[in-house]
C-alpha cells in the first residue's frame, strides 16, 4: 500500500468506525419494537370520557413510540366486549385496551354472563391515568333540590324514579344498585350504551336522574341545565355537594378510574417500551384531565393489579351482600 493511501485511510478511519457504530448500534426501543401503529381498543363510545382519556393517550403516545395509536370505539356489555376483543386478539403488543375499571371489576360481578375471561389472569395492567368521582344528577327544574329530597320521594313511589347508566354491568349500574341497598330505596334502571346519551335522557325528561363522573354533568351543572345531587368521593374545589357519608349514610359510591392494559403474555421487550412510554404519555395529559374535573390518578402497573384485585373483591362482597350474585 502506498504512503499515500495508508495516511487518507488513517484519516478516514474515525469516520468509518463512527458509521459503522451508528450502523450496528440496536434500536432504543428494543428489537425494534413498536415497528408498525398500535391499536389502542376503547369500550365508550366517541365523546364519551373514556373516548376523550383514550385519545389524549394516543396523542402524547404516538411521538413517544414513533408510531401511530388509532382508537378504535368497540362499545357493548357494559365494556367487557371491548375487554375480550384485546385478550383474544395476538399477544404482540400490538392492540391495548383503555377502558374504566368496570371491565375487570364491575361487569364480572354484576353481568358475569357477558364476561367470557378471567379479570385477574388474562389481562396485564400498564398503568392507571385518571378517576372520576361519582355524582347522581337530575334536571335542573327538578322537584328535588337536595339529596334526601330524592330518597323521600322515591320511598313513597317505589319504582317510579328512573335512572339512566351506560349500560348493564357498569360501574354507574353497580353504583345505582349499591345505593338503593344503602338508601333503601328501589328505582328503575335504564341503560345506554354510553356518552352523553345518559345526560341528554335526563334533559329531555325521558329519565328522572342519572349516576356517572362528575366530568359528564359539570358543564350543565354549570350552565343551570342539571342539579348535582351527591358527589363520591368530595372534592375540594365542590365543598356544597355532599357524600353519602356526610349525608349519615354508612358507606359511600366508589369512583371510576381509567387505565391501560394488554392482553396477558406479551413479551417482555414490548412491555419493557410501553410501561414507561404510557407513563410519559400519561403524565403529558395531566392539564387536560383535570380541566375536565377530573382527578389525575397515575399508578404504576403493580399499583394498578393491587388496586384492581382489591375493588373487586370489595364489588364481590357487595354483590352478593346486595343480591346482585350469588
């Protein structure tokens, strides 16, 4: 080799052990995962809060992961359609479950019948994103402008009050039955299948009340439209609403929260990106969750299994106590 070529190979040899370190260097993310858009399941329906939650994931998400999240709406057995869909689709990572704490806590127990899985095995939690207090609304011109108003009435017409939920075995139908069994009162359910539907009921007259987050009601509350009754668990900024509890009533409602999951056996390298890259995401949304009044609730994944075992053994309990189960 000549003099000439040995010094211009030296001078270019930073550059090519600088490439081929660039080259050969494995992706962040691991195996290269994500490499194609992920699909993030939601069980309500567009505009409702879960929807809204679900979207300003995928939102912060997608530029975290380098990949598009597409919702998809899939509403139907009080979330547990949407449930099932995700635990039996592949186990790549690929498709998410966003949904409130119904799926796994509420449906199994008061509409196992809809359940065909294992909310405590086939499912793996990625992290919780925000609560919702639960709050029982009626008409703003309605007879009833206070909580024990409603009770009263409702124990002289056994029946005649009805009230609207998004569906059979949600956590708002759970509510609706843990709160005759607390009251003693009896009601006529009515389910939807989610979103404003529930509100617009109450508004038109087609329902007397309705029990779901407190998100949903606030702007017509606000507006005069509606009149909130209780509120599980008190808020702060809300001192005038009361709780069940402060009304001298032994329990209260629990409140809903949303979170993450995937299927039950993904591997580790997907799980190894989506834990902290749903986490980052989640934080991102904190402004936005709470200008909906709601409360920023992020838990890690064990936090979150914790959580959810916990509840539905509570939902177990007062299921069976209030009849709803055997």
């Amino acid at each position: 080799m000549s003099k000439q070529r040995f010094h211009l190979l030296h001078a270019f040899l930073p550059v090519l052990i600088l490439f081929g370190s660039v080259v050969l260097t494995p992706p962040a993310f691991g195996a290269g995962f994500p490499s194609h858009p992920i699909l993030l399941i939601c069980p309500n329906v567009p505009g409702a809060p879960g929807d809204i939650g679900a979207r300003m994931l995928a939102e912060e998400l997608g530029p975290i992961l380098g990949q598009k999240v597409i919702v998809n709406n899939k509403p139907g057995a009080g979330t547990a359609l949407a449930a099932e869909t995700v635990i039996r689709s592949k186990k790549d990572g690929y498709t998410l479950l966003y949904s409130g704490n119904s799926a796994f806590v509420y449906v199994p127990n008061v509409n196992p019948e809809a359940v065909h899985y294992d909310p405590g095995k086939d499912v793996e939690p990625l992290g919780v994103h925000f609560s919702m207090p639960t709050v029982v609304g009626v008409k703003g011109d309605a007879p009833w402008r206070t909580f024990p108003e409603l009770v009263d009435y409702a124990k002289k017409n056994p029946n005649k009050l009805r009230f609207s939920s998004i569906g059979v075995g949600s956590q708002p139908h759970f509510c609706i039955e843990l709160l005759q069994s607390i009251t003693g009162i009896q009601v006529t359910h009515i389910p939807f299948k989610g979103g404003e539907s529930v509100v617009t009921a109450v508004l038109g007259g087609h329902v007397e009340a309705t029990l779901d987050g407190i998100g949903k009601l606030y702007p017509h509350w606000q507006a005069g439209a509606m009149r909130i009754l209780i509120i599980d668990p008190k808020r702060p900024e809300n001192p005038e609403i009361p709780t069940l509890q402060e009304l001298g009533y032994s329990s209260g409602l629990p409140a809903v929260w949303f979170g993450v999951w995937a299927p039950a056996g993904i591997p580790e390298e997907a799980r190894a990106v989506l834990v902290p890259a749903i986490e980052k995401a989640l934080k991102l949304t904190k402004p936005k969750v709470e200008q909906m009044r709601n409360s920023f609730f992020y838990k890690s994944p064990t936090e979150q299994k914790r959580l959810q075992d916990e509840e539905y053994k509570l939902a177990y309990n007062i299921a069976v106590k209030i009849g709803l189960r055997k």
